[in-house]
C-alpha cells in the first residue's frame, strides 16, 4: 500500500512509488486513524440522533392518539373510553382508594404465582394503538379522497 499526502504543491500520479521518512509515515498513519474515529464518532452522533428522533415521534404519535380519542375520531372507542371513566369514577367514589391500592398491589405481585406463563401486557397502550394518529387520519381521508373521485368518473 502506497500512503502519501497531495495537494502540497506536488501532484503524485497513481501507481507511483513514493518514500517516506519514518515521522512523515508516522503522522500521515495518525491523520488516517484520527479520520477513522472521526467517523466513528460522527456515525454514533448519527444514530444517538436518529434514537431520539424515533423516540419523540412515539411521544408525539401518543400525544396524537390521546388527542383524536376526545375529538371522537373513532366513536366506539371514544364511548368505550368514557364508559371506562364512568366506571373508575363510581368505583373510586363507592369504594375507598385504600382498598383499591390494596386490590391492586395483592393483584400485582400475585399474578406470577396464579398463571406463570401469561404475557405481560399494558392495557392502557393497547386502546391507544387501535386510535389512529394525526398522520394516519390525513392518509385515510387522502386515500377516500382518491377513491371517491375515481368513482365520480
């Protein structure tokens, strides 16, 4: 491998055979490896930023989904949200919190010991993935859009 610097006031043609000093060869394997870590590290920043991109898109996308379930983009799952609601408000009303924390922790640490093997789940990220997102309402209205008008034709 031939390794020399150009653009110095002298320009090397390919394939020629160059000599170098050992201090010149020296830097010259330096500079390469300091360019490589450059890169490394700016390859990391790339995907350090690329992480935090998708993770706030997940927090918006929620944000967006809470939103069209009050805004009643989907009905059944509005009323099923206020049914909820209703639900939890009456419990919490006729029935102390003590009672329901403590319904809620025994529930909690004994479900390994009832059923070993049942998959962990959050109810509450369930619902709000069957709610579409902001971007998701505007790509169903383009594409009934679209279709509507191949229609009329």
């Amino acid at each position: 491998m031939i390794l020399g610097r150009t653009g110095e006031g002298e320009r090397r043609s390919r394939g020629a055979e160059v000599r170098h000093s050992e201090g010149e060869l020296g830097r010259l394997v330096v500079q390469d490896s300091e360019r490589k870590g450059f890169m490394n590290k700016l390859y990391a920043i790339q995907d350090v930023c690329i992480s935090v991109q998708n993770a706030l898109d997940e927090v918006a996308s929620y944000g967006e989904r809470i939103k069209n379930t009050f805004n009643w983009t989907v009905p059944f799952l509005s009323w099923l949200a206020i049914v909820a609601f209703g639900a939890a408000t009456i419990l919490i009303y006729y029935i102390p919190l003590r009672y329901i924390v403590l319904a809620w922790g025994v529930n909690k640490f004994t479900k390994k010991l009832r059923d070993p093997y049942t998959i962990d789940n959050n109810e509450l990220l369930d619902f709000l993935s069957r709610v579409p997102s902001d971007v998701q309402v505007v790509g169903e209205l383009s594409f009934f859009i679209s279709v509507s008008s191949f229609i009329s034709f």
